[in-house]
C-alpha cells in the first residue's frame, strides 16, 4: 500500500512527461508520416520514396532521451537542490520502496506515453492504403529501442544527482555514460547488438543508482 502511495505521489512528474512526449511524437510524428506520404503518391516530384517511419527514430530518441532526463533531475537532482532528502527519506518506508516508487513511475511513464505514442503512430502509418509498402513490425521494435533510450539517461541523470564526487573526478559518470550509450546506438546496424549495449547500460546505471541510494548519507 505504501507502494502505490508513492508512487501516486509521482503523477506530476509523471503527467508532465507524459505532455512533453504526447507533443513531440504524435504531433510532429504526424506531420513527418503525411510528409512521407507524399512521397509515395509523387515519386516523379519528390524522387524516390523514404522508408515509412524514418523520420520518426531521431523524434523518439530525443523525446525519450530528453524525458528521461527531465525525470532523473526532477526525482533526484532538485530534492538534492532543494535539500529536502532528509524530509523525503526519514519516513515509516525503506529506501529501496522508496527508490522503486519513483523508477517504476518514470519507466510508466515512458511506456504508456512514449510507447503509447509510436504505437498510435505506427498503427496510423500501417493503414492500408497509406503507403505503397507500409512499415514493417522490425520499424515496431527498433522505435522501443530508441524508447528505451530515455531509461538509459534517466538512471545516468539520475546517479550523476546523487552522487558525492567531484564535478572533476566521477560525478558525471552516469550522463557521460549514457551519452556513450547513446552514440554506440548511433554508429551501430545491428538490432541485436544494440539491444544488448541497452540493455547492459540499463543495469549497469540502475544498479549504480540503487547501490549508491541505498548507501550514502543524504
């Protein structure tokens, strides 16, 4: 039950991700498919056609990316700033509910309104009629990975804002980290083998973040 209070509590930080992507990926996501269309329908105008969705890879990454980072300063950065830990963690709740609380609320909020997004997207580009060849599932698949992404600087932003160090030693670890995450992802063709360096960021940050909240003195 303690749970899911905090986790109500995180619906402002929640909502307000939710409207930053709601606005990046279908409204411009929009825009970019009923560009793409035209394509199809004056292939002697506009030269030949793009892939359906092409446009949509580097609208997911920096909606994604940019959410999660918005999430880890505002769960992590602020209360540092604002010097409110010890209000926050000197409750009746572990650290470790309190912790999951707020990465459950950010990974939600990046699955029900980032991944929600591309789906509507996608599903809308997949009508038939739309395209000559419409998308394929593996477009599907790739677009998570870009969305999954937003967790990789989430939990970089996230460790960088509680972390000790110096800003000139390991401090920005985590969103240097992230970063490499990102450009490997960038350089990378292979869907399996950006998949894995995805997800082997995801666990290495997170498990960072947990050691070092459940440890250090706030």
């Amino acid at each position: 039950m303690r749970f899911f209070a905090l986790l109500k509590g995180q619906r402002g930080e929640i909502l307000g991700s939710g409207i930053i992507q709601i606005l990046f990926i279908l409204g411009f996501g929009y825009f970019t498919v009923t560009a793409a269309t035209q394509y199809d329908r004056f292939p002697k105008v506009f030269g030949p056609a793009p892939s359906p969705l092409s446009d949509a890879g580097p609208l997911l990454i920096f909606s994604s990316c940019l959410c999660g980072t918005a999430l880890g300063i505002t769960q992590f950065w602020i209360p540092g700033f604002r010097r409110t830990w010890h209000f926050l963690l000197h409750r009746s709740v572990s650290r470790t509910t309190i912790l999951l609380s707020m990465v459950t609320a950010a990974a939600g909020s990046l699955v029900i309104f980032a991944g929600g997004c591309w789906t509507l997207l996608f599903l809308y580009a997949s009508l038939p009629g739309l395209f000559i060849l419409p998308p394929t599932f593996r477009v599907y698949i790739e677009g998570w990975l870009f969305i999954s992404l937003g967790l990789v600087f989430y939990f970089g932003t996230a460790l960088s804002s509680i972390s000790t160090a110096k800003f000139y030693t390991t401090k920005l670890f985590g969103i240097t980290f992230a970063g490499i995450v990102l450009i490997v992802t960038f350089m990378s063709l292979d869907i399996f083998w950006t998949s894995a360096v995805v997800a082997a960021g995801i666990l290495i940050l997170a498990a960072q973040l947990f050691s070092v909240f459940l440890n250090r003195e706030f």
